[in-house]
C-alpha cells in the first residue's frame, strides 16, 4: 500500500512542476466543498474511486520528522479511479499503457487558493483518457 501511495503521490503531484505537463483549475469554494464536487464528478460516470489520498495530511503529518521547511498544501487530496471501457481500449492499442493505470485527480488548497487538476497523459490514445479528465475536473469547478 504504501508503494502505491507513493506512486499516486508522484504520478500526480511530480509533475506539476512542468506546467505544460498538469492542468489544473481554480475552484471558487472550500477545499471540501471541491473534494465532494470532484468524487460525485468522478462517481456520477459511474467509475469507481479506487483509493482516496490524503496526501496533505500526510506531508503536514511527516513535514516535522524529515525537517520539511516548506508547507505545501493547507490540504490536498488525490482521487485514483480507472475506467474498464478506455483501459481496455488504451491497453489494447499498446500493452505498455498500462504505466498509465490508474488515473488520479487532486484537489489541493495553497496559499488560500483551491485548485484541482490532472497530470497530462502522452499523445495518441491516451488523450482520450485526458479528455475524461478534462471532463470530471471542468464538471467539478462548475463548468
């Protein structure tokens, strides 16, 4: 579990330093008001959360004991979900998309600011995936 929390921790948040590798969308509301309105995104298409990450309790948690001297996020949360019908369909393109599997959506709230995002999946088939992410996230703002 552990090995597969720290995957879904990279997978999502070790790319939002390249900007034009994550999208995210600032959400007008509380951080908890964004984690409800992207799980009943993510659920009302009828997917399945896989595991639900409190990856900013986590940090805020451990920040003491490997003197972390940045606070990150007042909180952030990961969603892993998957899709049978574009699994199947991006595993059938090419085998080696399953690195690619599960997906993740955060939610994280810094400096004030509540914001909820998706890392970039590559060109291809994989798009298609990104597009489902579009979706739930622009549906989970509001949009």
């Amino acid at each position: 579990m552990k090995n597969y929390l720290c995957a879904a921790v990279f997978a999502v948040f070790g790319q939002t330093a390249y900007a034009d590798e994550e999208t995210h969308y600032v959400f007008d509301g509380s951080f908890d008001d964004a984690a409800f309105s992207l799980e009943s995104a993510i659920i009302g298409r009828g997917l399945v959360i896989d595991y639900h990450s409190h990856t900013g309790e986590m940090l805020n948690r451990t920040q003491g004991d490997i003197e972390g001297a940045v606070d990150l996020f007042e909180e952030a949360d990961i969603f892993v979900f998957c899709s049978a019908v574009l699994s199947r369909k991006m595993m059938e393109a090419d085998p080696l998309n399953l690195a690619h599997c599960p997906y993740g959506i955060y939610v994280a709230e810094r400096a004030g600011e509540v914001t909820i995002g998706y890392r970039h999946y590559p060109a291809g088939i994989m798009q298609e995936v990104q597009t489902l992410l579009d979706d739930i996230a622009r549906e989970a703002i509001g949009e």
